[in-house]
C-alpha cells in the first residue's frame, strides 16, 4: 500500500484489555487508559495503597527471622 492509500485510509480502532475487569476498551481518546473506566483505575489504585500487590522475597539461609 502506497503512502497516498494510507493517508486516505480509515485508522484501524486500537483496543486494550482493562487490568481490573478484563473488559476491551478503546485505546484512542480513552482518558483512563490503559483502563477502561475511571472506576477499574480506582480500584486498581486502591490495590497499591492497599498494598495488595506485593513481589514475594526471597529468603535466604543466613537470614535470621
């Protein structure tokens, strides 16, 4: 397709998966993106206040508890 074509063309509609209710969102135009809504990216925010998302430590040996 020549760049002429292109520019005449229609652009594709880009969708996203949200991360909190796995719903397709828009990607173009979409203020909450990555999230679909204003109310999944609360929530997703209130995960990390609440300190809900956590990487697991490693524990050593010569770790005393």
């Amino acid at each position: 397709m020549s760049a002429a074509e292109d520019a005449g063309a229609t652009p594709r509609k880009r969708e996203v998966t949200c991360p909190t209710c796995r719903q397709r969102a828009a990607w173009h135009r979409n203020p909450h993106r990555p999230f679909c809504s204003l109310t999944c990216r609360l929530i997703d925010l209130g995960m990390w206040l609440d300190e809900g998302y956590r990487i697991p430590e490693e524990t050593r040996e010569n770790d005393v508890p």
